[in-house]
C-alpha cells in the first residue's frame, strides 16, 4: 500500500485485513521517513525502494542503509524486502528477509544469472519482478518458478504489466511464494497489479491448484473484457475447477506454438479452451488442427478446444447472435435484416441471418471494401451515408460505434447493437426514441459465452448467472473509471 503519511497508512491496513494475508507497506511512499513505525496488528512486509528499483520518492543508499539497521522493527509478523545492494551490509533474521530483484523495462538476458546471484543470499525468500512486454514472456517467469521449486527455493516471480497478467494469477500455485494484489483499482503500486478483491472474488486464486482447467481470452486489448466475470462465475456456479484468465497477445502465431498447443508450447499447465477475440480470429485459424465446417464457412473462430494433442476450433458468435433474436422473433426466415459494417461480426451475422432464410443487406460507410463481403454471400451492398431503414424488420449493428440516427431508425422494427459496453449505447437510445424494439449486446455475448462453456466443460451453465456476472464486471468498470 502506498499512502503518504502515518494516519493514512494505518487506516489503508484496517481496510486490508478483508481481503489479505500479507501486506505490503510502502514505505518509500511517505512524504518523510518517521523514526518510528506505527503499532501494527496484521502481518506485513516492509518495504522501502529506491526510484530506480520502483520507488516513489528518490532516497539513498545511506538512507536506505540507516532505515533497516535502525528504524525498522523486527517481528514474527514483519518481513522485510531488501533489494540486493543491501543484503550484504544488514545483520537481520535472515529467515523474515525477501531479497529483491525489479526491471521496469522489460526481462533482462541474464535473468537466471539474477536468480543465482540472490540464491546465493541468506534471505529466505527471493523475489524477481520484470516487465511483460509480450505474454511470452511469462513463459520464463513460469520456467524460473519451477527451476525454484525444484531447488526447494521461496520464491515470488511476477510479470508485470498486462501481458504478464497470468504470473500473478497462476504464480502461487506454481510455487510462488505469494502474489500481489492491490487494495483497490487506483492503488496498484507496479503496472498490471490486480485489485486483492479481484484475485479472491472473481478469479478465485485461493483454489486455483495443479488440477485446475484454465481457460482464458486472447486478443488484444484484452483487459476491458467482461468475459473472466463470466466464465468464472460460471465455473463457481457449476462447481467446475477452473479459472479464466485475460491474455493480451500480439503475435497469435506464437503464443499457439509455445504457450498453447500440446505438441510444441513450452509450459506444462492444464490449458482447456480459449475464446479468441480482435484481432485473431482469422490468424487463429492457421493454429489448429480441426476446425469446425461452419466455422470455417464464416471463416472466423471465436473459441479454441484443448483436445488430447490436438486444437479444434470453433465459432460461437453465430449462434449467440441468433439465439437472442429467436426470443424475439417467431422466425427470421424472410425478415428484411440491415446489417451495418464489413468486419468479423458483421460476417457472422450475415452467415448466422441467411441460415434461418433471412433477407440481408450489407450497409457499410465505405462500400468499396465492403463489396467483397457482399459478394461473398451475394447480398446487396449499400452506402450507410443518408439511408433510411424504413420497413426493415431488423437492423444490426456490428462496427464498435454508433454509426445512424434516430431519423434514420424512423419506421424500423427492431434495432440490435452488438456493443455491449455500454449496457445502453447511444445507438440504442437513438432506437428507443424511433419508436422500434431494441436488443443490446450483452445478450449476445452471454448466449455465445454459453457454447463455449458448454464446449469446453460439456457443462450447460446457467444464463442468469452469467448475465449477472456480466453487468457486474460493467458496474466494476464504471466505478473504475468513475475514480480514475
């Protein structure tokens, strides 16, 4: 915890107790170094870091030096986290001391060489903390946790940054010696830290061991996802073991080959399915070894199935676009269907509409890119610019935006915007004062978030419960963001 005077930080401590077995004071955070540290009840680990380690406020080595020979307490309920310039200049209880190695800017070369020169320490516990700057690189935290295990060494190995993500989750039951967790969304003391609310309540840490199924999203970005809320609650739900991650990936190509298929990837964990969103969807495709026909006719997959050696793929965004619609409509065979944009979902809209016989016309801002898509399934292709969707019983909106308006909606039966955050978009509103039906997102992708639970557990999960989820992750969001 980072706060910057005494009160402060005890009033942060009494807030933490909730949610954590540890914690961590910052103490490089204070405006001034008091000479003596409040009474503290709850087991914690001192910390103070000079700026090029991640400290908050420039401090010297001889400063540094005077706090842990003489102001810092020690206790069976105090840790300390020294960095390693200190180690062999203090004289504590080696068995209460983390040694503590951090690069900010990415992973070093050397970094089994950091690991060897803090082994060689008396510090009970070493801690090494680099930037994830690709998911792959999790791979040689991973890879650095089980050389550690194997040498009956503590040891607490962090990615940080979003594409370290899974270090953080996964770590302890690889043997990490403990994972850090914010007390709160504006109070992660290194990138990519996880709120300790989160790591209990949403991704369930405490039970995560080595028999857990780990499923996960891949894209990028990845991190305003509401899928994990999903999936995880489903898993609880269901009582299934396992957790789903967010992985924010760059090349799909080789996260596949060294992190995700049996036959190549490089770490041994209990990968079960993965759903997979912008922009991999089709470069996924080149990664698998089975991929279902309509999937392949929609050319996109959205879900990945771990089968024995093998990947089959999958999309379910199709069926869980139609799924919603069927509530609402007795059937769709012959409805006059707009649908707006020229990307993946507006291919599988059009794939999913003309299988239950609908009448689609494609409506795109630039209809020259968006000619080869009409063409593909031979449907009519318009300029949104100035159209009218007058006597159209259903008009989908598959781009990221809010692209007509209210005049334009006049006299249209039902408007279904694919963007689920937010809950209510400006399009929707625009719908609702037209006078037409309206649908959001969300349904969507609660109905496709169920097939491929379905797919990978062979488990129905319960929609309500995943609805649910969902706007609470959006409500997590908004508070987020309200505070920022």
């Amino acid at each position: 915890m980072c706060e910057k005077d005494r009160d402060a930080l005890r009033a942060t401590c009494e807030q933490a107790v909730e949610w954590a077995d540890l914690i961590e004071l910052r103490l490089d955070c204070l405006h001034e170094l008091p000479e003596k540290l409040p009474q503290l009840d709850s087991p914690v680990i001192l910390t103070f870091r000079p700026s090029e380690q991640g400290g908050y406020r420039n401090s010297t080595r001889e400063e540094r030096q005077r706090f842990w020979s003489s102001i810092a307490p020690q206790a069976e309920t105090i840790w300390w986290d020294v960095e390693g310039d200190l180690v062999h200049d203090l004289t504590p209880d080696w068995s209460r001391v983390i040694v503590s190695h951090h690069d900010f800017s990415g992973v070093p070369n050397d970094l089994e060489q950091v690991y060897e020169r803090l082994a060689r320490t008396p510090a009970a516990v070493l801690k090494i903390a680099v930037h994830a700057n690709d998911i792959l690189d999790c791979l040689r935290i991973f890879n650095l946790l089980d050389r550690a295990r194997n040498e009956h060494r503590e040891l607490i190995a962090i990615a940080m940054g979003n594409a370290g993500i899974a270090t953080r989750i996964l770590g302890p039951s690889r043997g990490s010696f403990l994972t850090y967790g914010a007390l709160d969304d504006q109070g992660a003391t290194a990138p990519g830290q996880v709120n300790a609310r989160n790591l209990r309540s949403l991704y369930h840490i405490d039970t995560i061991d080595s028999e857990t199924m780990i499923c996960g999203l891949v894209g990028l970005p990845v991190m305003h996802s509401v899928s994990p809320h999903i999936h995880n609650a489903a898993f609880v739900t269901e009582k299934v073991n396992g957790v789903y991650l967010p992985f924010e990936v760059q090349d799909a190509r080789q996260f596949f080959k060294r992190m995700v298929h049996p036959r190549t990837r490089e770490l041994n964990w209990n990968l079960r399915g993965l759903s997979v969103t912008a922009p991999h969807k089709q470069t996924v495709m080149e990664c698998l070894d089975w991929i279902d026909p309509d999937a392949k006719e929609i050319g996109a997959v959205n879900t990945v199935v771990v089968e024995n050696d093998r990947l089959l793929g999958y999309n379910t965004d199709a069926a869980g676009l139609i799924d919603p619609l069927l509530g609402r409509f007795a059937t769709l065979r012959d409805a006059r269907v707009a649908i707006i944009g020229a990307g993946g979902a507006a291919r599988a809209a059009i794939w999913a509409l003309q299988k239950q016989n609908a009448n689609v016309t494609l409506f795109a801002r630039d209809t020259t890119k968006a000619q080869p898509l009409a063409d593909l399934f031979a449907i009519p292709c318009t300029s949104l610019t100035g159209a009218s969707f007058a006597g159209y019983d259903l008009v989908i909106n598959a781009t990221p935006e809010s692209p007509v308006t209210k005049e334009q909606l006049t006299d249209a039966r039902c408007v279904y915007d694919l963007v689920y955050n937010p809950v209510m978009t400006r399009l929707l509103r625009e719908a609702q004062e037209a006078g037409c039906d309206t649908l959001g997102g969300l349904e969507m992708l609660v109905a496709q978030a169920g097939k491929q639970f379905e797919l990978w557990t062979g488990k129905k999960a319960d929609a309500s419960v995943m609805k649910n989820a969902a706007l609470q992750g959006l409500e997590d969001f908004l508070r987020k963001d309200a505070t920022a």
